[in-house]
C-alpha cells in the first residue's frame, strides 16, 4: 500500500484508470479527461450501498459530451476536442486513441503530486483562435510540447520513483511509447502495491 501521502493521488487514479479502462473497453474516448470531470461520491447515507467503506466512496468520471466511439478505422475529427492543457499532442494534429485520453490521465497524476501542470504555463500562452486539427496554431502548440521538459526532480517524485515511473510512461510525447492502455497502466506495480 503506498504511504499514507500518496493515498489521494492513488486513489483518485486507481479509479480514474478504472473509469477510463471501462469506456475503451466499450469501445470508446472520453476525448475531455480533466480535473473538473472526476467528481467523488459519497453514499454512506444511502441505505442501498454495501457496507464495507472502501464501496461507499468513489470516483467517477463525468461529462461524455465530448466522448466518442473509436476502432483503428476512425476518420480524424476536423476540430480539436478537449481542454487545452489536458489535450495529448498527437490529437492537435486529429490523431485521437485510448493513449490520448492517458495523456490526459498522465496530466492529473502530475497535478495531484505535485499541485503544479506538468508543463510551463508559456507552452499555452496564447488561446488557440483556430481549432481546426493540424493548423498553424494547433502545430506550434504541438511543438512546444515536443520540445518541453517535464520535471520529474521536482517534490515529490524522488520520494516516489513508481509513481514517477507511471507518470512518465502516461506523459510520453509519442503515444506509442505510452503505457499501452488503461488496463496496463492499473498493472503497473506502484498501482498494485
């Protein structure tokens, strides 16, 4: 079991990679993975829920709005959907998959350990006046992020180099190189500790 402060951070993405394994295995992407769309539910006054406390707090993702049905086959959308800062770079350039919505799942993991985005706030400097996958605006953000560096050295990450480990394979800029799916990622041994 991790230490006792880590506990919200693995929680809160032990079910989040739940939630997300769940929806991929429906076949499909959330596409707006962030903070404000993990909500926690608290039954413990419904008579209906089981006993054991563990069951009666949990997370849920929320707001499918944006959510869409993906195979291999799936045409590239004509805008970018999601919220800057959470969005993975290949789906700036339309490329949406299962590693997209893990990159944004890498960006909350980031913010619970450490409170700060995983990227400098200039990356986003401008709001992007043209959505459209592959335009000039959505290629330069692309390649700030290609060229930026997420620190790892900061507090709290050399206190918990499993957790660093799983952050960075959610956070790698080439989704290939990503954890594989949800499904890995809940294997991954800081998540089975």
């Amino acid at each position: 079991r991790p230490p006792r402060s880590t506990l919200f951070p693995y929680t809160t993405l032990f079910r989040s990679l739940q939630s997300v394994d769940h929806i991929h295995a429906s076949g499909l992407l959330h596409r707006d993975i962030k903070p404000e769309n993990i909500m926690f539910h608290d039954t413990t006054s419904d008579p209906s829920t089981p006993t054991p406390i563990q069951q009666k707090k949990t997370v849920k993702l929320i707001d499918f709005d944006s959510c869409a049905e993906y195979s291999p086959r799936t045409g590239k959308p004509k805008h970018v959907v999601g919220t800057i800062g959470y969005i993975a770079p290949e789906a700036l350039k339309g490329d949406y998959s299962p590693s997209s919505d893990l990159w944004s799942v890498g960006v909350i993991l980031y913010i619970l350990m450490t409170g700060d985005m995983p990227f400098e706030p200039d990356i986003y400097h401008e709001t992007p006046d043209d959505t459209r996958c592959g335009s000039d605006t959505m290629n330069s953000l692309y390649q700030r992020l290609k060229g930026a560096h997420i620190d790892f050295e900061c507090e709290p990450w050399p206190s918990f180099p499993q957790a660093a480990d799983l952050c960075q394979k959610l956070l790698a800029f080439n989704p290939g190189d990503r954890s594989p799916s949800a499904r890995e990622a809940l294997n991954h041994p800081w998540l089975r500790a």
